[in-house]
C-alpha cells in the first residue's frame, strides 16, 4: 500500500502520487482502489530514487532514461534470442555433418563419375 511503502523509503505519498502520475510507476489496484505495489514495483521505485537522490535526475530526465532502459533490456532480450537460435542452427548443422546434403545450405547433388578404362593397347600380334 502506498502509506507503506512511502514509510519504507521515507518519502511522502504524493511522490509516489507523483510519479504515477508521470508514468514512472504503474502499481496495480484492487477493486477497492487501493495501490499494490510489487517486488519489480519497489525495484523501480528504488532506481527511481537512486536516480533522484544520487544524481540530481529530474522527472523528465528519469522518463527518458527509464524508457531507455526498458529498451536495452528488450534488445538484450533479442540478441540472446538470436544467439539462442544460431546455437541451435549450428548444432542442428553440425549433427547433420554425417549427411552433408542435409545440413547444405544448397542442395548437393551427387554425380557418380563411372571410372574409365584403362587405355586399350594395340595387339601387336595381329
């Protein structure tokens, strides 16, 4: 609740009114309209006041950087999904290493070259 938790880190409720407000905080609510915030609420909340309290960061200047936060940890998110995904292409390549035309990126066909023969001698009998 956010008499509670204003307590717990000694601000006043209308800061966190504030920051609601200004988008910095979404807890959830009950039916009764009653702030709940979670664990990943209070997480926020404390790097919003690291923020604030540590280096001087105004509110416009914690939405931009929130915002560019919330982007890195989405491309984090993509890049370990890509690297995810070339794992499991290289080890899906690498198990069909036994049947290379299965693994090729293009098709191989396989000629089979008949072996020529040996040169014919002339009969020197004849």
């Amino acid at each position: 609740m956010i008499s509670a938790v204003a307590e717990m880190y000694e601000i006043h409720p209308q800061t966190l009114r504030l920051y609601e407000r200004e988008g910095l905080l979404k807890p959830s609510r009950t039916e009764g309209n009653t702030r709940l915030y979670t664990d990943e609420d209070l997480q926020r909340l404390e790097f919003i006041l690291s923020l604030a309290r540590d280096l001087g960061v105004n509110i416009s200047g914690m939405a931009i950087i929130l915002q560019m936060r919330e982007r890195m940890e989405e491309m984090q998110r993509q890049m370990q999904d890509f690297v995810q995904y070339i794992q499991r292409e290289v080890q899906a390549r690498a198990t069909a290493a036994a049947d290379p035309s299965k693994g090729a990126i293009v098709p191989l066909r396989r000629t089979v070259v008949a072996p020529l023969d040996a040169p014919r001698r002339k009969d020197s009998s004849k």
